[in-house]
RNA sequence: GGUCGCGUAGCUCAGCUGGUUAGAGCGCUGCUUUCACACAGCAGAGGUCCACGGUUCGAAUCCGUGCGCGACCA
C-alpha cells in the first residue's frame, strides 16, 4: 500500500506538472527522429505539425491557449498511435509589431528610430528580442504542448533569413516580383505600406458629403458627386459616369469645374461608375484610390498626390497649384473639416449625411490608412494560386470546417498582386541592389549574397532600404523550418510534406494560403493536406477576447488556479469544431469548472481504484480470466468508447495523397472524443463498474484476482484514451499503475485498439437489466423519502432468464440499493409503487405507511398518459401504408418492436393504475 | 452591396450522411456528509428544436420565405 503522502486526496498539480513535463523532456519524448520516419527507411510513417509562430514579443493569451491545446492533442494522440511525431515551434520576428514597441521605449526615452539611426535601432531591438522574446514558448511547456525544443525556430535567425533571400531571388529570377507603382494601404503613423490583409476595415459612422460641380460651358447644368473624404477632391482629375447611363450622355468629353480650385476637370464615361449609387457620378482621385488609380490609367490622366506621408496636405508630386497655401502642411482629418467649410462657404455642399461605412485600420496601431500611390515590390500571384486553388478542389488539402472551402476559392480567384514590402526597419530587407552605373533595368540585382559593388559592372550598389512583410517569411514556414532550401536537409527529406495545420480563419488569407502556395512553388506539393481552423475565444458578450478591450483571460492564471490539465479539458470539450469559445472573465471558477472537475474526480478514480487494488500482485488481463457480468459490460464500454474516440478523432491523414470524398470532413471532433473519454471514465467507469465490484475487491479469493486485473486493465487503456487530452494528471496515474516500468511514459505508450467486432456477450444485456432494476429501486427510494437506512422489501414479476440473473446477483442489488427481491408470479395487492420495466418485467415495492398512494397514482396516471401519447404516434406511424411500403425494412422492424414492448408495458401500467387507484 | 454561417433546456453548446421517448456541461430542485471524490453520489425538474410554408411514409436535420444575430470579402 503506498503511504498516505504519497496518494494524496488532492492532486497537487502545482507541483506534479512542471515535474511530469521536466521528465518528459529529460527523456527525450518529445523530440522526432529523422531516421525512424518511413520516408527515409525508418518504420514509423511521420506525422507533422509545424506550430503558428506567435510574434515573438508575444505573451499567451487564451488563442494561443487554445490553439496550442488543439495541436496538442492531435500530437499526442499521433505519438501514441506509433507515428514519428514532429511539433516544430518557434516565433515570428512580427516586423511591424515588434518595431512598434521598441519605438514605444524609444518615445519614452523621448527619442525616435531617426536618433538612432537604422542600424543602431535594428540592433537594439534584436538586443529586446534576444532578452525578452520567447516568453510565449514557455508559457506553452506549462500547459503541456508537446512540442519538439529541440527544433525551435525563429524567422528572422539566419537559417531562415536565408531561405527567404532564396524565395525572394527564385521569384524575382522568374519575374514573379516586381516593382510597381500604385496606389497602395499606407500608415502615416507606421509610415510603411501595408498588404491588403493588414488594413483591416472597420465598420465606422462617417459623413458622405455630397458636392455640386457646375459644367464649365453651361454654369446652370450642375452635378453632384458624394464623398467620405473631400480632402481628396484637391487630386480630382475627372468625374466618372456610367457609359451606359442615360443621364449623362451630354457630358461626357466635357468639363466641369473642380470647387475651390476652381479648375477645369473633364467627364470620362468608364464602367467604374455604378449608376445605382448615390449620383451615378464618382469623382476620380488616381494618387488616393485605388480604384481611382485604375481609372486614371484607363484614361491616361495625371496623378497628382496632394497628401503626404505623414497624413498631411501638400503640394507632393505633380500638384503644384493644387492645394491652397494656407493648407499645406494641415492634418487630413483637420484639412478635410477646413475644405468642407470653404465648399459650404462656396455654396457647394449640398447636404451632408451621416453614412455608415468601412474605414480600413492598420492591424497593428488601428490609425486610420491612407491610400497613396507609391513605389513598392509586389508578388505576382496568378499563376502562384493556380495550384493553390486546384490542390483544395481536388482533395489534396482540406479545409475544415468546411465553410471556410467557399471562401478560400473565391479569395484565391480574385487574387490581387501582393505588395510585400514595407518601408519600417525591423525585418528581411529586401535583397535587391541598385547599381549606379548600369542601365536599366539591368541596374537592379537581385542576390543571395550581400554585394558590395556591381557583379557586372564592378561599380557602386546601395540596397533597397525596404524589408519584406513578416508574412513572407512565416508564409515559408513549413518549408523554412525543416531546413529548405537545402533539399538534402534530413529533416525536409524526412518531414515534409507535413500533416495538418491548426490556426484561426483570421490568417487563412494572410498565412495558409501563401503557405500553400509556397510549397508548390518551391517544392511542387502542398505543405499540409488538412487545414483545421479552431474557433475564437470571446467572452460572454459575444466579443472577441483581447488585450486592448481587457476582457481577455490569462491563461496562466488558470494553469495557476486549476492546472492546465483543467484549462485543456475544459477548451477542448466546449469547442465544437470550428465554433467559437465563451469564457467569462470575471468568473474563472465557473468558466472552468468542467475543466477542473473533471481532472480532480480523475484523480481520485485513480486513487480509489489503485489503493483498493494495492501492492500485491495483478494477474495480467488477457483471455482465461473468469469474468462476471460487470467485467464484460465494462470491457463492452471501454470497446465502445475506443471506437468512438477513433471515429472522432478520424484517419491520421489520406490513404493517398488525396483526401477521398467520404473522409474529406471526417475526424477532428475534439469535443467529441473529450466527451466520449468522460462518459466512459466518470459515468461509465467511475458511477457504475466501480460500484457494482466494490465488495469483489474487498473480498479475497479469486474473484478479486479477477476484479482488480479487470480494473488495472480498463482503467490503464482510460488512461490512454485520456492522455492527449489531460496529458499531467493521466501521466501522474499511469506512473502509479501496478507493474508500471520506471522510465516509461504514457505519453509514449501505445493508442488503445477495440476488441474485434463479435456479437455481444448476453451477459452484457444481463448486467444491464440488472442495473434497471437497481435503478428502479433507487428512483422509489427517493422518490418516497425512504430513509438510506431503511431496509426495502420489492417483488418482481420476470422471465425465468431474468429470474436467474437475478438471484445471482443479489449481494450486489442490496449493496446498490438496500432492497431485497423476492419473485412472484403476479403482482401483489396493496400499497405499493409500481413499475415497468424493459421486456415487461415489473416491479412492485409495497410501502406501507410511507407511500403517498395519490402522489403514486399521479406518478403512474401521467407515465400512462405519456406512453400513450407516445403509443398513438407509433401506431400511425404503423397504420400508414406509405411507411410500411417505403421505409427500410430494419426501421420498420425496430418501431414495431417498440410497439410490442411499449403496448406490453401500457397494459402493465394501466392494470397496476387500476388495481391501486380505481375509485370504484 | 456580395458570399457564408448561426438561431435546440435558465446559460454555453453537441446532435456528422432525414427514422432517438431530442443530449452534454454549468445552473436549478430533493435526498445523502455512506470508509475515492460535496470540485461528489443518487434521484429529478426543465425543450411548441426562431416563425411560416414546402419536399417526404417520416424533418431539429433537406428546400424556400420572413424575423433576429454574426463572420468574411467589397
């Protein structure tokens, strides 16, 4: 028997986490081996997850929680089904993000990124990161992620700095980048360009003015045209119609006059205009829209920039004459109150109305993003979709849950050009050269090595002062991590293509499609063949949690509260796949009290079950062993309970390289199989088979050698099943377990396999009858307020089969439900409660003195009055020629199965209603 | 505006390819501090499956319309 400190009655997860997951790593159990993958001779097939790199300043929060849980459990799982199991972690070097707080420390030492100078603030901020970055990565160890240290990876380290001069130089050599000259999203706070995924739209009440433009030949012809932004109007270059509308057919090829410049701008017809908007009139800004810009070049008009970087007024690139004087220099959302009073006072503005809008926010300091026509690199995508696109319509990908399909398409087939650099100084900078010599365009080179003068020329080069959005180089991940572009690196040869890839739909765009379309370009396969897009985590408001709105929950806090064991239950189990998570904040003790029941009623299963099972010697399971009815029922669940966990965890990838049409969404029920694990541990386990071999286990001889073999048995392949899912507390278990190896891990043991399918013991039937009427015994009890103390006397009325089983197992009915049985052939008269159980065995407990004979008659009058209801339905159902004519024969079977047992049970009732409670 | 999703017990949600007396957790009610666990056990209450219409022998499940939410893309 262990001593009493060493099973104590609480789980102390304070201490045994950090200890369990210490030896874990001591041993070695997360970290894969390229010579054990199948692809490179080894006899285990791999099985890949390469972890969403957190921004590497980051700190945990529930997402990460979240997704860090979902990953590991399916790494768990994959590890115990004899798979070489590989997480690659890492960081994202998160250029904008992680700029933006160094320069936050630098605004508090009141100084800029210029006073450093860009070489001193690169280094300063790697100095941060090497400090302070990371943190994430242990946060993730305390709530258990499995994940191989051993591979962690950084995107701005040198291994991966390389491969993204690889991708960039491969792309450029194929003309697939580009320098372009457009209108793109800018921050004027950031000032750097952002992609079309990083302005993020935000809905936001405005005002759409509405101006009144007069023609120049015929100053009595006015038109009007709405705007949200009237500071633009001073880069009008013409006013667009419909060419298709009927209104304005006289215009087109005029004039009309631009307010406040009082300049000449003419009418161009172009099918930008939508005539069922507003006017059907659309003022056309080339330099501040992007539509705009694509207008203008239709039309060949200039492109005056009359904002600047920073958000202000001015006379920027050809636009001289174009803003007056005492509004150069003027903020935009100032300038665009000043314009609207010089209109108002030009009698130009026709009405202003409140308007509903989408106003794009940088994604990193939310500051409102201006259009603005300027020189950046772009990725041409087109022909990098294309496969992209085919390998999710063909099956080689999968994207669950499905909906997302839809979305991926029509995003993939609209694709625009990528704009991927950015003017801010933390990042890859882009590796392209200018020489001062050579002409163009030959006076551009790309490289894969830094140059200190012309390859052709010998002459002087200076390095585009650009770095590449983060997004390049994490969209390289998979690739980048497993040591491409080295395309002899073992861990690519024995890794990639990897599995599955977790994340949240927020970055499909942004992060899983460049993925995808990466891997093909680089490696001619898809990264990954299933996406699996988890939920969010909002609280109890419907909003999203998050650091700035400080609704968020630390997940820490709940590691610290309830272990992680709780935190991963609890957010497996309320996570439907794809469905979001609601948390409440200000209550953690109810929010995760699933979570924290559940690992404490686990422990002490455990240690009900391991002190009762003792020290001595366990007869190992196997066949041989004289089992009882309680045996084979449990060993029926456990089969039953792996079966299902298997079916929702689903295949650990396609049998080809293709996902087949009948799996394409199977697996990945999470919840599921977290619910799955519990009814069989709790319910099943727990509340029925440890209950019913409790004397057995008190009592020597050989049905105790039994019991415990049984029960060491059912509760060690629970403890499988249960690992991925709560990997501290079932490890702790498991370590504790009769005959349990020093050295040998759960985490490493082998995944449960279910029995083969045979037709079911009849045993199994027999102990659950006898649970019917243990649990008709116990509803009488309490339904009447029978003291527990109180012996009870029933008499049952059954087959002879039933009778036998029965009187077999009487010890253990009185232990459930102190009553004894006595068998008669038909039921008693007098005071009693009555009922009817399956195949029409009934039960009858006369109560004299404590039966409440109307509160009985009530209870009988209004089951009767429900099994009719239910019998009536039946038997139209039955009645119905159409139904017997059409529906599957099994259905028909089994509803007119019901009809005889529920008829059986009908007569029954109704005869026992009338014996005890006719009036006369 | 386009595309998509959601509306099932007081709350949060399962219910996958149509056939269940519609489920779980939390909460609630009664009994029990019985020698694993009160973060528990036993027994319960609680649902016109948003509304209307349709398909079908049969609909929470499929289709349409409406109402109410939400997401993504414009």
């Amino acid at each position: 028997m262990s001593a009493p400190d060493e099973f104590p009655a609480q789980y102390d997860f304070a201490t045994n986490e950090p200890a369990i997951y210490a030896r874990w790593q001591a041993a070695g159990v997360f970290t894969a081996n390229t010579a054990r993958s199948s692809r490179l001779g080894g006899d285990r097939a791999p099985y890949v997850i390469v972890m969403p790199p957190p921004n590497v300043t980051a700190i945990l929060h529930v997402g990460h929680g979240l997704n860090g849980a979902v990953q590991d459990v399916l790494m768990r799982w994959a590890r115990m089904k004899g798979q070489e199991a590989l997480w690659v972690p890492g960081t994202d070097h998160a250029g904008i993000a992680t700029q933006n707080v160094v320069e936050k420390q630098l605004a508090a030492e009141g100084k800029t990124r210029e006073d450093l100078g860009r070489e001193q603030f690169v280094e300063r901020t790697r100095a941060f990161v090497a400090e302070t970055g990371g943190v994430i990565l242990q946060q993730l160890k305390s709530i258990g992620a499995s994940a191989d240290w051993t591979r962690t990876a950084y995107t701005f380290s040198p291994e991966l700095s390389g491969a993204v001069r690889e991708a960039f130089v491969r792309l450029f050599e194929k003309g697939l980048i580009y320098r372009g000259h457009r209108v793109i999203h800018w921050c004027p706070r950031c000032l750097t360009s952002l992609s079309d995924e990083e302005a993020e739209p935000t809905e936001t009440t405005g005002a759409l003015y509405h101006i009144s433009y007069v023609l120049q030949d015929d100053p009595s012809r006015i038109i009007t045209v709405a705007t949200t932004r009237p500071e633009t109007m001073l880069g009008d270059v013409a006013v667009a119609v419909n060419p298709e509308d009927e209104r304005y057919q006289d215009l087109i090829g005029k004039n009309v006059i631009l307010p406040i410049l009082n300049i000449p701008i003419p009418v161009i017809a172009d099918d930008y205009a939508d005539p069922a908007f507003g006017t059907g009139v659309v003022k056309i800004t080339p330099a501040h829209d992007a539509n705009d810009f694509d207008v203008g070049r239709r039309h060949g008009l200039p492109t005056p920039v009359v904002i600047d970087e920073h958000g202000n007024l001015g006379e920027v690139m050809d636009a001289v004459g174009r803003v007056p004087a005492h509004l150069i220099g003027v903020e935009r959302f100032r300038a665009r109150k000043q314009i609207v009073k010089l209109l108002e006072a030009a009698g130009r503005l026709e009405k202003r109305e409140t308007h509903l809008h989408n106003v794009r926010h940088c994604y990193r300091c939310d500051t409102v993003v201006e259009p603005r026509l300027s020189d950046q690199w772009f990725v041409r995508m087109q022909s990098l979709a294309t496969p992209a696109l085919d390998a999710v319509r063909t099956g080689h990908v999968r994207i669950l849950p499905e909906r997302w399909v839809g979305v991926y398409e029509s995003w993939m087939t609209n694709i625009r050009d990528w704009n991927i650099s950015r003017q801010i100084w933390w990042g890859h900078r882009v590796p392209v050269w200018y020489c001062s010599s050579c002409d163009a365009p030959n006076n551009v080179i790309a490289s894969r090595t830094d140059l200190a003068s012309c390859p052709q020329c010998g002459g002087d080069v200076r390095q585009d002062t650009d770095v590449l959005d983060t997004w390049f180089s994490s969209g390289l991940w998979p690739l980048s991590t497993l040591g491409w572009p080295d395309e002899n690196a073992p861990d690519l040869k024995a890794f990639y293509p990897t599995d599955v890839l977790v994340t949240a739909p927020e970055i499909l765009f942004f992060w899983v499609a460049r993925m995808i379309m990466f891997g093909f370009e680089f490696k001619g396969e898809t990264p990954f063949h299933t996406v699996y897009l988890h939920g969010t985590a909002r609280d109890t408001q419907g909003r999203k949690m998050s650091k700035s709105l400080g609704n968020g929950i630390d997940p820490m806090d709940v590691v610290n509260r309830y272990g992680a064991d709780a935190l991963r239950y609890t957010l497996i189990a309320g996570m439907g796949l794809g469905a979001d998570v609601f948390l409440d904040p200000a209550d953690l003790d109810k929010s995760f009290a699933t979570g924290r029941n559940f690992a404490t009623k686990l422990w002490n299963i455990g240690r009900f079950l391991l002190k009762n099972v003792g020290d001595g010697e366990v007869t190992s399971f196997g066949p041989g062993l004289a089992l009882n009815r309680a045996d084979e029922w449990i060993l029926d669940k456990l089969d039953t309970a792996i079966r299902e966990s298997d079916r929702a965890l689903g295949p650990l990838r396609p049998e080809g390289k293709q996902w087949r049409n009948d799996e394409l969404t199977a697996g990945l029920r999470l919840n599921d199989f977290a619910e799955t694990a519990r009814r069989f541990v709790w319910n099943e386990l727990a509340d029925v088979y440890l209950e019913a071999i409790k004397t057995r286990l008190l009592t020597p001889g050989d049905d105790q050698q039994v019991a415990r073999s049984v029960l060491v048995h059912v509760f060690d392949q629970a403890l499988r099943l249960l690992h991925p899912i709560v990997p501290f507390v079932s490890e702790a278990l498991w370590a504790r377990l009769p005959g349990h190896v020093e050295g040998t891990f759960l985490a490493t043991a082998s995944w449960p396999a279910a029995r083969a399918e045979a037709a079911a013991s009849p045993r199994v039937g027999e102990f659950e009858m006898l649970m019917e009427v243990a649990g008709a015994l116990r509803t009488v009890r309490s339904k009447y307020n029978v003291p527990p103390s109180q012996e009870i006397a029933a008499s049952i009325v059954t087959s002879a089969g039933n009778r036998g089983v029965l009187t077999e197992e009487s010890v253990l009915i009185n232990r459930l439900t102190k009553a004894t049985i006595a068998f008669v052939d038909t039921a008693p008269a007098g005071d009693a409660s009555n009922m009817v159980l399956s195949g029409g065995t009934e039960l009858i407990v006369p109560l004299e003195g404590l039966i409440d004979v109307r509160k009985e008659c009530a209870r009988l009058e209004s089951e009767l009055k429900n099994l009719e209801k239910q019998l009536t339905a039946l038997e139209g159902r039955l009645s119905n020629p159409g139904f017997v004519e059409r529906a599957p024969a099994a259905i028909i079977d089994a509803e007119r199965a019901k009809l005889g047992e529920w008829s059986t049970r009908r007569d029954l009732l109704r005869a026992r209603f009338e014996a005890l409670c006719a009036t006369g």
